[in-house]
C-alpha cells in the first residue's frame, strides 16, 4: 500500500490517498475466535516504499 504506484509491481499495488487514511480489513466467513474477539492481528507498520532492484 503506498501511493504512487511501485514500478514492476503495478498488479498488487493497493493504492492510499495522500495524506492520513482509515484501513480497514474485512473478514469473509470468519473464524469463531475472530468473532470472540479472541484472535489478535498483527500490528500494521509503516515501511520504507519498495525499491525496484
């Protein structure tokens, strides 16, 4: 997720808006603990854009 688009890499860009944004991650046929609020989820990091070699 970034927003430009990475050269090379165009078909699994996921493109943000400039500036701060709400991402939100949607669950299809989810499992019971997701519901129980038993499962956690990995944080979400800011890393550095991807450089094409």
């Amino acid at each position: 997720m970034q927003r430009e688009a990475p050269k090379g890499k165009e078909s699994n860009w996921l493109p943000t808006p400039a500036g701060d944004f709400n991402l939100v991650l949607r669950v299809f046929a989810p499992d019971p603990s997701m519901l129980n609020k038993q499962h956690s989820w990995p944080a979400v990091e800011e890393t550095k854009p991807f450089q094409a070699r």
